[in-house]
C-alpha cells in the first residue's frame, strides 16, 4: 500500500514523528512518502496517490493546522483511509473521527499504524502496549538544514532532533501526556537512539535535541546515552528537557550533562507562584526554581525556563514578580520572549476540568480552536493576555532582540508607574531558532 505521512508543525524540527512509523512501514512492505507541511503544501497527487493517509498530531498547533487538511483529503480522495496519531490524536479523537478520520493512535503508535495500513481489524489498541523501537527512516525527510537551527555567539549551526523516551512519570494537572500515559515512560533502546544520532551527524548536524518530556525520567538510561554520544562525537553538542524537581534530586547529572556536551536545559517552570505550581501539580515550588537556577550556574549550564505566565489565578503583581524575577536572574536573554506571553491552553480531556475554579471560569469547548474558552475572573488580566502576545508578535516581526521586546513587556506591565525597565545583564545563550513550545 502507498502510505502518505503528513506533519503539520513539529516545533521546527525534522519530525521524528515521521521518520519512526516509516521504517516500521518500509519493514512491512509498504510504499511511504512523508510530507512536511511546514515547510511546503502537500500537493493534491501526493494526496490522490496514497490509499493510507496518516496525520502525526504532537500537539496543539500541530492538531489545529491538520484539521482543514484532513478535510482537503477526505475531499480529494475520498477512497483513501485516514488516521492520526500523537498525543493529540488521543485527546482529540471524537472530533477527528467526526471529521472522517477512521482510526487514531496515541502513545506507542508505530506498530499500531502499522497493523492499521495491514489491514488490522482493530484499529485503536491500547496506547500503551510495548514496542521495540526501530532506527528511524529519515531518508525521505526534507535535509536538516531548512530547519531552524541551533543559535550560538558564533553563529548558527545545523541541529538535529531525536527521543530517547516517551511519556513521563509524573502527573502535572495540564501536561497533555498525563491522559495518554498516566504516569508510565518508555525508553528507545540506546543503540536504536545512537543509530539515529549517527544518521543525522551524517546528514550534517552539528547539534541534537533531545525531545523526550523529561531527559532524567531515566537518570541511567540518559547518562549511558550521553557518554556513549559523547565518545563517539566528542565535538557534537546537545540540549534536553528536564524539570525543576529533577534538575534537584539528580543534580550529579549535572557536570555529567555538561562534559558531555550540554550547552542548555530547557525546563517547563510554568510559574513563580507557589498557589499556581500547586494547582498544576507541578512538583517543584517558587524556591526550587530559584535553587536549580543557581545549581545550574554553577555546573555551567544554560537553563532556559518555559512559563504559562497567564491562568485563571494570574495576577498582575504575580506577571510583574515573573519579570523582576529573571531580570534578578540574569535570565531575560534565557528566556524565549513568547514563554512571557503563553496563556493556559485547556484542550478536551485535561485534568484542569477537575478543578472547581477551572469550572467557574470556562466558557465552551470550541471545536475549531480544540480548546475550552475561559476567561478571567478580573477582565483587566485577560486585557494583559491578548496585549501581552501582540506585544511579543509585533516586536518579533520587527526582529528585536530579547532583551528589547522583554523592556516592551515590563512597560506593559507596569504602564506608567515605572518609566524605565532595569537594564537586564547582556549575555550570550545558545537557543534554538524556532521559540514555540506547544
């Protein structure tokens, strides 16, 4: 069978999600193409050649660009099958069948998909069934260099991106994984991840991301991958996620990352307020952030914190607190200015409807956005949200720097009470070129 391998957004990177399933398909027998719609239209052949059409839905973005593509190609080959799978595809999967889509699978997706384009019978299993995970087939990805790459104070080079595991054990309330994977991880073996590492330096990466939800879920499995990638490209660097509350029970990971490679850490802080990090479930507090801040000065480690700045208990004190307090971090320049303007995402299954203020405050579930509606308790605050994203898209578009749209956010905030924002300390912090987190 042809199979047509679709990824709308996948944070700019080269989509693993795409590159997994076609080696388990090319092993079948099957006929794959892969379409990066991000970076070009998937062209109307592409779509009437394939008997299996299959969407990869890592998240929001991704799940909202696909929904009028689906569309198009139930319209222009009707005949055609059409799954998705990713995270999202589990969370949305009611108003994906609604839209035709016959099949959706989440978790361990690979050799369900599969089973699906051989004609399996049952076409949604448990999304957590084990897998041996198989080298990824990148060979008819788009090069590595259209991507965004990784920025330094030397310059850009070429990144790759791969995943030494799924899920995480940890149950954050508005993490969509936790309804996918409810406190269960998996591993990709560390000769398979190797593989794939080694098939991308080959193409020409200089850098790789690793995309797993939380590097340190399995300290020992990360540190045998490191070393082993360190000592077979000892010049090659890294970045990974890992959270706050890991970052300070595995802190001798810490100089491990560095040696190895590391040149930062992105970690999902969400907030600064100890009330908020409690109703997400969080796991860390306000004085975590502050301690792996310092842990990570001191190993020489970059950390670039992610934040959902506005939620229903956001205050404008707490918004200020959040910008005085990188600012006494020396963390403007760590921080990608769109993390200053992220406004809570509530999609359909999150464990935030379990909270009676969440409740209080939601509106409807908009199908088209595939998002609950909400609105703040204080209207001035939901003002804030909207002013705050123009704010970051307008200054991006104009290419400020970070510092710049961070002393256009401080106006915001403050608006006349102080004139001049405080000078945030000049520093030079490797990030990736593409800012979006979700």
């Amino acid at each position: 069978m042809r199979v047509l391998l679709i990824s709308t957004y996948d944070l700019g990177h080269q989509p693993f999600g795409l590159a997994s399933p076609a080696a388990w398909l090319r092993k079948r027998g099957h006929e794959v193409d892969c379409a990066d719609a991000s970076l070009a239209p998937v062209s109307p052949e592409a779509l009437q050649g394939a008997g299996l059409i299959a969407f990869f839905l890592p998240m929001h973005t991704a799940t909202r660009l696909a929904v009028p593509l689906i569309e198009r190609a139930r319209r222009v080959n009707p005949s055609a099958r059409l799954c998705c799978f990713g995270l999202y595809a589990a969370l949305n999967r009611e108003h994906l069948h609604s839209l035709g889509v016959d099949a959706c699978f989440a978790g361990e997706f690979e050799a369900a998909l599969a089973d699906f384009a051989d004609g399996s019978l049952v076409p949604e299993p448990a999304p957590l069934a084990r897998q041996r995970f198989l080298t990824p087939d990148r060979s008819t990805l788009p090069p590595l260099r259209v991507y965004p790459q990784l920025v330094t104070g030397s310059g850009s080079i070429v990144a790759g991106y791969t995943e030494a595991s799924r899920g995480c054990k940890h149950l954050c309330r508005h993490c969509p994984i936790v309804p996918v994977y409810r406190g269960a991880f998996r591993v990709v073996s560390a000769g398979v991840v190797l593989a794939d590492i080694r098939q991308q330096v080959e193409a020409g990466a200089r850098h790789i991301t690793f995309g797993d939800p939380d590097f340190l879920n399995g300290p020992a499995h990360a540190r045998r991958i490191v070393e082993r990638l360190h000592q077979e490209f000892p010049d090659l660097t890294y970045d990974v996620t890992i959270k706050i509350e890991h970052l300070l029970k595995h802190r001798g990971m810490l100089p491990v990352l560095r040696e190895t490679g590391c040149v930062f850490v992105t970690s999902a802080v969400e907030s600064l307020d100890d009330a908020v990090l409690g109703k997400l479930e969080k796991g860390h507090t306000r004085a975590d952030f502050f301690a792996a801040a310092e842990l990570m000065r001191e190993a020489d480690l970059a950390l670039s914190p992610t934040f959902i700045p506005f939620t229903p208990w956001t205050t404008a004190a707490s918004y200020c607190d959040l910008l005085a307090s990188l600012h006494e971090l020396e963390m403007v320049e760590n921080t990608a200015p769109i993390q200053l303007a992220l406004r809570l995402l509530i999609p359909a299954h999150s464990l935030l409807l379990e909270l009676s203020d969440v409740a209080a405050c939601i509106e409807r579930f908009d199908s088209p956005a595939l998002l609950y509606r909400w609105k703040h308790p204080d209207p001035s605050m939901d003002w804030l949200a909207a002013s705050a994203i123009q704010t970051v898209q307008d200054a991006q578009r104009e290419r400020l720097s970070r510092r710049e749209i961070f002393e256009r956010l401080w106006r915001l905030a403050h608006g006349e009470a102080i004139a001049e924002p405080p000078r945030p300390a000049r520093a030079t912090i490797p990030y990736l070129e593409e800012p979006w987190y979700c």
